[in-house]
C-alpha cells in the first residue's frame, strides 16, 4: 500500500493569509493523511482541514491558545505503514538540532517540525529523517512559501518534495 502525506506547519491563519493557497488545499484533499506542525492562530482551520482532509495529524504551537490547546497536543505520533512519524511544533537552535532529536525521538523514524518557517531535510547520524515544511503563507526570509509531500510505501519513505507556493 502507499500513503500519501502532506505536510504543513506555521499557518497562521488568519493573521499571514485569509486561508491556505488553493494548490496546498487541492494537494491536502488528494492526501491520505495531513500533518500540520503547528502555529494554526485559529480553530477553524483544524475545523475545516478535518473536513476536507481523509485523516488530519497536529500539534500546537507557540501561537496557538485556547481550544486548539484543548484539542491538539505538543507531540503527536503517527505510524505510516510501519513508519514511525514524530510531530512536534519547536525543536529548539538549528545548531545541535540533530543530535538533540535523535535523543529526544529515539523512537521515530521521522520527526516533522516547524516553528522556523525555513524548510529543512535532513537525515541525523541515528537515521532520523528530520522535516520542516517550512510555511505555505508566510516566506519570512525565504524566497517562496512551501509545503511538503511525502510518500510511504512498503515500510519507506520512496519520495520527499519541497513544494514552491508562487505569490
């Protein structure tokens, strides 16, 4: 079987955009499953992802208060075909980033994170497979805003793509 996963973070709806670009909600509907690293700001998008999305995976971040505290939890974990997904909104500095969450998600295969808003992927010296979608609304001081797609098959991951969302 293969599962196709999409993964977003630092939306921030609806302080960076009024919703999420049109290509990132056709990607999601075609998924079979939505992970979202956190910063959402506001309920309804939870809301209305779990409506349109086939399964929907999230945590809370820093900028999320209230009912989205109430729903979602700082770490969520997830097993794709045998794969072991990690998710977490802030995994601290960049710098020591990968030997830290090698020890904090020795039992992950994958940990998805946010908060940055800078798109990473890297594989630590344990296997880890450390993602960051970056932010489909809010570039800070990249050139595009980005999501993720990834591709689980057979117990792997066979395809992970940084997605450009065009202004």
């Amino acid at each position: 079987m293969t599962t196709h996963v999409v993964l977003v973070a630092d939306t921030h709806l609806p302080k960076r955009a009024r919703d999420l670009p049109a290509q990132v909600w056709t990607a999601i509907e075609g998924a079979d499953l939505v992970v979202h690293a956190g910063d959402w700001v506001d309920e309804r998008l939870l809301d209305e992802l779990e409506t349109r999305a086939r399964r929907v995976v999230g945590v809370w971040g820093n900028n999320d208060h209230g009912p989205l505290r109430d729903r979602l939890t700082e770490v969520a974990h997830v097993d794709i075909e045998g794969v072991r997904f990690g998710v977490i909104h802030e995994t601290g500095a960049a710098r020591g980033r990968e030997e830290r969450c090698s020890i904090t998600f020795a039992d992950c295969d994958v940990l998805v994170f946010g908060h940055s808003h800078i798109p990473w992927d890297t594989t630590t010296s344990t296997g880890l497979r450390l993602l960051n979608p970056g932010s489909p609304t809010d570039r800070r001081r990249q050139p595009h805003c980005t999501y993720m797609s990834v591709t689980v098959d057979a117990g792997h991951l066979v395809d992970v793509t940084l997605h450009a969302v065009p202004r």
